[in-house]
C-alpha cells in the first residue's frame, strides 16, 4: 500500500528517472562512441559484455513512453541528455539529430503537463575526451560547460529544473578507485582528480546556466548510510571515514567549499596543484539539493592500506542487488542534509527504488517505495523541506556493469521485442498519485 498523493505537503512532486545512456540506444542517431562502449567491450568488466547500444530504444519511442509516465500521474520526468550524443567527439561540432531529439523530448513532455528535470551528464563520456584522460584532465571541467551551453541554448528555455553532474560519487570513487564503472581505473591519482574536476565541471556548468537565465539549478548527490560493525571505536573510525568518501566529499564541497579532513587525509597528497582555488566556484549557490538513496553498508575497519575500511554483510532483507533495505537511512539523510548542508533549500529524493526479477507482479517493488514514502513523512514532519520524489526506474534498462539483467523498472521491458508491460507497482503508483484523491 503507497500513501496517497493527499497525504503529502501540497505542491509536492512525484517523478520518475532515466538516464541517457541506459534506455535510448546510442547506436542510433549520430551519437559519438563513449567510454562506456570501450569498457563494456573489454571482457571482464561488464556481464555478458552488454552495450547500451540499443536498450530500450526510447530514441525511437519516446512518445509512448511519455505517454506512459504521464499516464502514472506523476508529475516530473528526470531524464539526461548524452553529451555523445550532442557532441559525438565531446568538443567541436554538434550533432544536430542529437539536439532535435532533447529538443522533441521536451516538447513531448511539456505537452503531457510533465516537468522536465534535465541532468548533463549521467556517465557516457564521449570516447574521444577520455582519450584526452577523461576526469583525470582539469580540461575536462571547459568541455563540460562549453557542451552545457551547446545544449543549454537549444533547451534551457523548457526544462524545469536542470543538475550537471548524476551521482558524482560514480563517477569519482566507483570508477577511479573501484574500478566497477567506465573507464575502469583502480589508481588513487587518478580517483583524487576525477573526484574533484567533477566537482569544477559542475561549478563550471553551473556558472554558464547562470549566465544564460537558466532557473532552478540543482546538484544530485548518492548518498549511502555507513553504520560501523560493531561496538568497537575503530568500526567507528572506519564508517566516518566511509562517510566522509562517500557522502561528505560531494555535498562538503558543493555546499561549503570545503572537503571533509578524513577524506583528505588519503586523497590530500594527489590532488592536483591548486584545488583550493576552485571551491569558490565549485560551492557557488544552488537553488535546490538533489539525494540520490538505495541503502546502507556496515563497514569494518581493515589492515590494508587507506581507507583501511571493508564493507561487511548484513543481515536486513535485500533488493536484486545485494543492498541491504533501510528506509530509516533516508530519513536520516533528509535530517542530516538540511541540518549540515542544504539549509532550508528544496531537497529532492531524485533517485529512490529497488532491483528486482518479478516481470509483472511485483509487490515487493512497491513495499520497497512505501517504506521509502513513509521514511520521507517522517522527516518531513520533522522540519525537513523536502518538495519531491522520484522512483528509479520508470523501465527496465541497462543497469551499468551489471547488464540487462537487474530490473528496476515500474514498467516491464522486454529486451528482445521492446514491448513495455506496466508492473503491479506502476498501477500501484498511479492510483495512489490520483490528482482526484
Ligand atoms: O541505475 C543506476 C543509475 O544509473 C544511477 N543511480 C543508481 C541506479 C541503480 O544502480
């Protein structure tokens, strides 16, 4: 059971997410190649080697899916531009049937009554920036505004709310120091400066859109709770250090100009010369705070190297994935957040969902989002502003180095003949969003 639309603060917004590179086929339309096609064709590095070549081939079906998330009674649709796919060599000349499909897009949903939520960049860096050193090169930080103005100017006068940069944590940690996501790097140079130029390129981003009257400018951060295993002061020592990586870097730098020490303490010795004098820019103001939450991780303390810390497994019960369900983690963050960081702005849950097989019937999925929901009026009726949620997924799609195979989709998706089946959750939802009550 979901809590109705009426049980929420008026005027707050429910959406759904997407990004580019997981449902649109990027074989189509002029995009330019990414590293997500080089890494997923390395053997290794991604199940089945699985491409987001064709994907749900929204590049082609937009409309009915539009049709589709308006027909949920949401009211927001996040969805991401391809920066390949509007700059195919990520520089130089744009590709104009790249720039007429957000240019459709918008129109698509502004004509359906759904708010645009635009993000720049939700992973699929063009391959030839990342032959430049991709993250790794301060460049990185003139490309990204130079393409967000590119874009900007055919679209800015439509979208609602636009974020540069989806989950700077993924693109930082997860694939510099992890190695688990495009370009695959396991190398503490090279996560150090990837972690920071995302953060100048979305100051970057964020100072262009200024200047051309772009309204409503947000940031989106993934957040994870980090509970020590443990009584002992070093698994303390160990989740504060987790926290600090994880959750405390992005939104310290974002909202304060400032990384947090514990991470600095690893990190500080390959930072590129100079950093400091971005923070300015990097923390200019925002007009609202964008979290991105699935669940938490009980962290050890290990003898290896920094950040001397494990993930150790616990016992709640899990989604498809492998995480741990733990709504009390949202609400915390939302608490946390406002107190720490965001100040009273607007907070957006721009991301919440689970990963699960059932095709059709799935309650489950809903159980998931209404524990969620509710961990939300918790905080909300704790002081905490938040203004929206948006359930990851609307479809099944491509789940990164993970493939096809892990569904997070409130509509069935099928891979062979692209047919798109609504799941119990998407009725679910539906009903409880009904503008009548
Ligand atoms: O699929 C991803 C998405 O691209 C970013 N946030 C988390 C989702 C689930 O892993």
């Amino acid at each position: 059971m979901l809590p109705a639309r009426a049980q929420f603060p008026q005027g707050f917004l429910f959406g759904t997410a997407t990004s580019a590179y997981q449902i649109e086929g990027h074989a189509f339309g002029g995009a330019g190649r990414t590293h997500w096609d080089d890494f997923a064709e390395t053997p290794g590095n991604v199940v089945r080697a699985e491409t987001g070549a064709r994907a749900c081939d929204h590049y082609h079906r937009w409309a009915e899916d539009l049709d589709l998330i308006a027909a949920a009674n949401l009211d927001v649709y996040r969805f991401s531009a391809s920066w390949a796919r509007v700059l195919p060599q990520g520089r130089g000349a744009p590709n104009p049937e790249g720039l007429d499909f957000y240019d459709r897009l918008v129109d698509g949903m502004v004509d359906r009554g759904l708010k645009p939520a635009l993000t720049l960049y939700h992973w699929e860096l063009p391959s030839a920036l990342a032959d430049l050193g991709g993250w790794r090169n301060r460049d990185i930080a003139g490309w990204f505004a130079d393409y967000t103005e590119v874009l900007m100017r055919r679209i800015g006068d439509r979208v609602w709310s636009t974020a540069p940069i989806n989950e700077p944590w993924c693109v930082g940690w997860l694939s510099h120091f992890l190695g688990i996501h495009a370009p695959g790097l396991r190398d503490i140079r090279a996560t150090a400066r990837a972690m920071h130029h995302v953060l100048l390129a979305h100051g970057r981003a964020i100072e262009v859109m200024r200047g051309l009257g772009v309204p409503n400018l947000g940031a989106v951060c993934n957040l994870e709770w980090a509970d020590p295993d443990g009584a002992s002061p070093e698994a303390a020592a160990a989740a504060a250090r987790y926290d600090a990586i994880y959750n405390r870097w992005f939104l310290g730098g974002i909202f304060h100009g400032e990384y947090p020490a514990l991470a600095l303490q690893g990190l500080g010795p390959h930072m590129p010369a100079n950093w400091q004098d971005d923070m300015a820019l990097i923390s200019a103001p925002v007009d609202w705070c964008g979290l991105n939450y699935y669940t938490r991780k009980l962290i050890a303390p290990d003898p290896g190297p920094w950040p001397h810390t494990a993930e150790v497994e616990g016992p709640l019960p899990r989604t498809q994935m492998g995480w741990e369900i733990f709504p009390e983690g949202l609400e915390w963050f939302l608490l946390r957040t406002q107190a720490e960081y965001s100040r009273g702005l607007p907070i957006f849950i721009t991301e919440n969902g689970m990963a699960s097989p059932s095709p059709f019937q799935d309650p489950e999925r809903t159980d998931y989002i209404g524990q969620h929901l509710a961990a939300v009026q918790r905080a909300i009726a704790q002081g905490a502003n938040v203004q929206g949620y948006y359930c990851w997924s609307m479809f099944d799609n491509y789940e990164w180095s993970l493939g096809y195979e892990k569904r997070f989709g409130l509509v069935h998706v099928d891979f062979d003949s692209l047919k798109r089946t609504p799941k119990a959750s998407y009725h679910a939802l539906t009903r409880a969003l009904a503008r009548n009550g």
